[in-house]
C-alpha cells in the first residue's frame, strides 16, 4: 500500500525550527512520505538556508519561491502556487505550523481541495486584529480539521469559539523541541560576543513587529528605550532585514551606533540560542522568544501591548513593557522563579506524530474528524 504523503509546510523564519522536530521525528520510520513545502516567503541565506543546515533538514521538497510583497500579494502569490501543488500531487494531509501568511495561505489552498489541514501552534490569540499574525491564526483554525495547541490557553479560545473538542490536541510547545534537539551543539556554540562578554552581563534585543518598526515616532522610541537599557547593560542586537530597512530609511542606526549597542546580522539558530542562553535579559517583540526565554528561565521585557502566549506571563519569565517603561523595568524585575509549564518537555514532535498517525486515514468527507 502506498505510504500517505504529508505536506509539511514552511515559510518564514519561526516556521522552520518548528517544522524541523517533525521532519526528523515522521523520517524516523517509513509509515508515511513527508514532504517540506517552502514557500519562499523567506528566502535568503540569513532568514532561510541556515536554518535548514542548522537542523539538518533536506532541501526542500518544493520550493514555491514568492518572495517578498504586500500581504496581499504574498498571500495569493502562495496559494496560487501550492495549489499547482496540490493539483499535481495530491497530499493526504497538510501541515501548517505558526502564524505567518504562508500558515494561512496554503491551509486555505488545502481547504479548498477537501486536503485535511492540522495545525500546530493552535489557539494562541492576543486578541489584537491589528497584528496580521492574528488574522492569520483566526481563519487557519477556522478551517483546520486537527488543531494541535500549546498551553491550556489556546484550547480555551478554541473552545470558545465553538470549536469541536475532538479536534483540539493539547501537543505542547514544538519551539522547546528545537531548542533540545540542538541543546548540546548550542551549549558548545562560542560566538564573538561571548567570547567579550561573561555569561549575564549583557542583554539581547530583537525588534521587527509592525506595530514598532513601521513609523518613524514608534521605531524611535524603541530606540530611545534600547539606548537607556544599554546604561545598564551592553545591548546585543540582531537586525531583522524589516527593522534594518526602517533604520536607514528613519535615520536612526547611528543613534543606536554612538550609544554603543552591537548590531550585527540576523543570526542562525544555534548562534542566536546560545546569545539568549547566556544573557542577563532579553528585549523583544517575537512570540518565539518569549518562549524560549520562559523555558530556560531568562527574564524576557517584550514590548508589546498584548500577547498571544499569556503562559509566558503567568508561569514563565516574561513581561509586557512599552519603550517608556522598558528600562525601569529592566532595574526593577525581581529575580526569576522558574517553573516548568506542562508539555513543554521536547516530546511535542511525539505527540504530533502520534496524534497524525491516528488521524490519517480516518479523516472523513473534507477532513472531518470523525
Ligand atoms: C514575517 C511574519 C512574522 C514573523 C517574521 C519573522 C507574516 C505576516 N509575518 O514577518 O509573523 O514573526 O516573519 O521573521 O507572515 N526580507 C529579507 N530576506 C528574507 C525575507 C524578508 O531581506 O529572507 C525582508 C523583506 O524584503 C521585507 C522584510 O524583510 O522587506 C520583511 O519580510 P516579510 O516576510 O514581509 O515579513 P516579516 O516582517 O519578516
């Protein structure tokens, strides 16, 4: 009989170490025929390939290569050519992990071919519609068959918004999965500031939403905040090509510069793992980092008005601070308790194979679970 073929779907940076756990943990035996669909949403050697070296990963089985664009664009861009995909080869299950417009876009193109769609990352919600991220959860869990959640918060909002309680899979947190995978190679990672810089004396920054990049008065606020943290401690500072763009365009990478914060490239994986993993604090706008901070007990000041992953807050290390309150923040955050928060144990892919193991093949008209 032939083996069932899944799609595995990744687009953009935070989707390819969610996508890496179960790429190795569907290969490890041969019941089904995994494929990885990129789509090209991410594309260069900072944002993309290195991932795939970092976690091993195979190129890609098809890579839909769209690129950048209006969301718009993007979005159809996408689903114009997954559905080709789907056309020639048609998958018996889809996988879409995330947020991002490929997340959204190619559960769509499925949808619409009666393809059963799961979603990992399910539930999470900041309750903010101006976030495109959240546009994006709202319709993929709108239509997905199998929604694979986090924390017991996300299976609350699904139920809430009257989805089935059959379809909801409390599986964990796949971030965590990643992060174990390459513990040893990330523990063993030296990079240039760690060579400068003990382990706790300096803080990581990393800033690319919309909503604090986009504008010249919110960028330069962010700014502003970022040189006051770096009177405290030396500020590390990835530069996401979107935050990059708005600094040359702003005039405000000099400020950043004169005030002494390191700016260095997007980093890979492991590099950028074993910045966090040494550092006094982190300052971010990034879901992910939330998480992963929470998990290795890092204090996280995330400088935005609402977040999707509420558990962070509750049982983990973060807090949600505004440019004016960052720094004071910073001097005041007590030190960190951490606790374990359930299913974030590295055993997410697991249960995700599990889970897709029981549902392949039983998965009724256009998916229905039944
Ligand atoms: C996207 C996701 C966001 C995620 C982020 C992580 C959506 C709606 N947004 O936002 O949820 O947190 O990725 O990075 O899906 N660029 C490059 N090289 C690349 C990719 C992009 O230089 O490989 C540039 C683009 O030209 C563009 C900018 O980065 O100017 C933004 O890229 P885009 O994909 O539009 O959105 P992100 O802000 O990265």
């Amino acid at each position: 009989m032939k083996a069932p073929i899944i799609h595995l779907v990744a687009g953009a940076r935070p989707n390819f170490m969610k996508v890496a756990p179960l790429w190795h943990a569907l290969t490890a035996d041969s019941w089904c025929d995994s494929r990885i669909v990129h789509t090209g949403q991410h594309y260069d050697d900072r944002m993309s390939s290195r991932f795939f070296r970092d976690f091993k990963l195979p190129q890609a089985h098809y890579n839909l290569g769209v690129g950048s664009g209006t969301h718009a664009h993007q979005t159809a861009d996408i689903m114009m050519a997954y559905e080709a995909i789907c056309l020639s080869e048609r998958p018996d299950w889809t996988v879409v992990v995330g947020d991002v417009n490929s997340t959204m876009a190619t559960a769509l193109v499925a949808k619409k071919l009666c393809i059963p769609v799961a979603h990992l990352e399910a539930g999470l919600r900041s309750g903010d519609r101006t976030m495109p991220e959240e546009i994006n959860r709202l319709v993929t869990d709108s239509i997905a068959d199998l929604l694979w959640t986090p924390s017991a918060d996300a299976d609350e909002n699904l139920l809430r918004e009257g989805h089935d309680r059959g379809s909801i899979e409390r599986v964990g947190n796949i971030m965590i999965d990643a992060f174990e995978m390459l513990r040893p190679v990330i523990e063993s990672t030296a990079t240039d500031h760690l060579t400068r810089h003990p382990a706790a004396t300096y803080a990581v920054a990393t800033i690319h939403r919309p909503s604090n990049v986009d504008s010249p008065s919110d960028l330069s606020a962010v700014v502003e905040a970022l040189m006051d943290v770096q009177q405290e401690w030396p500020v590390v500072f990835p530069v996401h090509p979107r935050t990059e763009a708005a600094l040359e365009r702003f005039d405000l990478r000099s400020r950043l510069l004169n005030a002494g914060v390191t700016l260095l490239e997007p980093l890979g994986y492991t590099e950028f793992m074993a910045l966090v993993r040494n550092a006094r604090l982190v300052v971010t706008d990034s879901g992910g980092i939330q998480e992963e901070t929470s998990y290795l007990g890092i204090p996280c000041f995330t400088l935005r008005e609402n977040t999707e992953r509420p558990v962070t807050l509750s049982q983990g290390t973060n807090r949600l601070v505004s440019p004016a309150t960052l720094v004071e923040s910073v001097r005041t955050a007590p030190p960190v308790c951490r606790r374990a928060i359930e299913y974030w144990d590295g055993n997410t892919a697991r249960r995700v194979v599990d889970s897709l193991r029981r549902h392949v093949g039983r998965a009724g008209a256009c998916g229905a679970i039944s």
